[in-house]
C-alpha cells in the first residue's frame, strides 16, 4: 500500500503516545522512523515498530526515560540512555558531540543502557546536514561468527561514515556482517535470493538464500577477517570507553523481547576547518568514481548515500510503500 509521509508520521505519532510517549519524544521519533522508510529502508523504519511497543509493554524500554551525562573531559563525555527510546537517545547524543566539536573542532559522546537506534545512519546525516563530519556505531547482541567459529560471539556492530558536501550529503552506513538481519529479512518477506553469499546455510555452505542464514544465524562478516577483527575492536572500544555492556554480556541478559537491549553506542562529530575546501576534495573524489569505466552497461555507479536521496525524491512524490502486514502491525498497536 502506498502511504504519504505525513500520514505514516501521524499514525506513528498517535502510537508512540497511545504507548506512553509524551509529546516531544512521540513528534522526534514517528520523524525520525518515517524518515527511515522515506529513504527506502522499511527495515530500520517501520519493520520494528512492533519490537518498540513490545519492549515499552514488557518494561526494558522506558519510553520517556531519555540519556542524561554521567561524566565529562574536554571534547569526551559519556551519557547513560536510561533504557530509553534508541533514536531519541541516539540523536540526543549527536546532538551533543556537534556541541561539543563546535568548541574543540571534535566531540565524543560515549552513550550506556540505550536500546535499538533503527537506522545508524539518521544519525550521520543529522550532523553532516549540519556541517559536520560524522562517525558513529553501536554494539549488538552477539548474532555474528567470529571468524572461523561456527558460534555467534560478535556483534554485527554497525558502522556509519558521513561527510557533509554543498547542500547535501555522503553517507556510509554498513553492519560488518555482509547483510544486516534487517535486510536478510526483507529479501527473504520479498522472495530475492542475494545477489552475493551472505553465510552459511545448515550444510555448512556459502548461501544466497535469506531464508536459510536467518535460520543459522552465521552470517559472513564483511572482509572475511577483517570485518570480524574490526567488529571486535568497536565492541571493545565503545563499551570499554562508555562501561557499559559488551556483546557477551548482552547476549547474557536473557530474551524478554525478540530485539536488542542495554546497548553501547559510539557518537563523534568533527568540524571542518576549511568546509569550500573538503567540498573540492570531495567533488574531485566523486568524478573520479563517477567516471570510472563500469563493468558493464547495466551498472550504475552510485556513491553511498545516493540511492536513499533518490528514494527520498520518489517517496515525497508518489508516496512510500509500506508492507500491508506491517501496517497492520502498526495500526493495532
């Protein structure tokens, strides 16, 4: 069904109070989630919804607990979410690390105790849209294979790179899992094999079947060693910095819910010295690409972020596609 982004926003705003939400925290999240699907990504956006109204009904969502600072030192700080609501914390504490870069060229905001931030990437663009680069991450229950282990010891720990570039912006936004569980999800609700191997099936086999890697959970980190050497470092560095929880413990915690909970998150924001100048380097970047020869006529270079800003177009237009069975998740809520 096609829905106009300022009804989907709406229906979000009336469920989100319907749940508990004050006013403040209702208006930024149903914008924050109807964003997620107006660039295309369901997945992150309104795909878990229900896991928000599940977690807040069983109590390990704290619906209008928000992140409070626990500690400062110079352009560092670390916040607690209160089990809050992910986005809301998560855009709380970008909003800080800007702050914080505005006076010292660099902020650090190291965030405990939040939940589930949907799409790591909204909180890129929310400071590239202001004229900061961004780097952010967030741990995860362990759901990703070291590698060489059959057994789910790592989290695919997102990682998000933005850059602001005249009035736009690039952004990179990528679990180190070669697909999240996100998209494993809606490939498989829609039919698609992948168009690469994204794990193993329950042979032991590279697979391009969605279906059968959600089943054994042994997805393929991205660069084989390295994506899982670098999952490992994250995971070390954002809850050694906030003392919060690692991946093992979360995974610790038991399932009250099918989502994630007590999550570590990472949140730094640099301002350019020279904003006409990153422009310039990043224009001679982009051509380079753009140009290069494609493997064929059917490929389209694209630079990260491109796709969602040409859904975002569409989407305002024509409206944005929203699963039958999930809005009626949403409207029974």
């Amino acid at each position: 069904m096609l829905v106009s982004f300022n009804e989907l926003k709406k229906t979000l705003y009336e469920k989100l109070l319907k749940l508990g939400a004050n006013e403040g925290i209702a208006e930024k999240a149903s914008q924050i989630i109807a964003e997620n699907d107006l660039d295309g990504v369901s997945s992150h956006g309104t795909a878990r919804f229900k896991r928000i109204a599940d977690m807040v009904k069983c109590g390990t969502l704290i619906i209008n607990n928000t992140a409070t600072p626990v500690s400062s030192k110079g352009a560092m700080e670390v916040w607690d979410g209160k089990l809050g609501l992910g986005v809301i914390n998560a855009s709380i504490c970008m909003d800080r690390a800007m702050a914080l870069a505005e006076k010292n060229g660099i902020g650090c905001v190291a965030l405990r105790n939040t939940n589930h931030w949907l799409r790591g990437a909204s909180y890129g663009i929310q400071a590239a849209k202001k004229g900061y680069v961004a780097l952010c991450w967030t741990n995860t229950t362990p759901n990703m294979p070291a590698w060489g282990t059959k057994e789910q010891c790592l989290g695919n720990n997102p990682l998000i790179f933005a850059a602001p570039y005249k009035d736009s912006y690039i952004v990179m936004d990528g679990a180190l899992a070669q697909y999240s569980y996100g998209a494993l999800g809606k490939a498989a609700s829609e039919g698609r094999t992948l168009p690469y191997p994204g794990g193993y099936d329950s042979e032991g086999k590279l697979s391009c079947n969605p279906a059968e890697i959600s089943k054994t959970r042994r997805v393929l980190p991205i660069g084989f060693w390295k994506g899982s050497g670098i999952s490992l470092l994250l995971d070390i560095i954002v809850s050694g910095l906030s003392n919060g929880l690692c991946v093992p413990e979360i995974g610790k915690l038991g399932s009250k819910t099918t989502d994630e909970r007590m999550l570590c998150q990472m949140f730094i924001a640099i301002k350019p010295e020279n904003a006409r100048a990153m422009d310039i380097k990043t224009e001679a970047i982009i051509e380079a690409v753009k140009h290069a020869e494609a493997v064929d006529s059917e490929t389209k270079i694209r630079i990260p972020g491109e796709g969602s800003l040409s859904k975002r177009e569409k989407n305002l237009r024509d409206g944005i596609t929203v699963d039958d069975g999930i809005w009626q998740t949403i409207v029974s809520v």
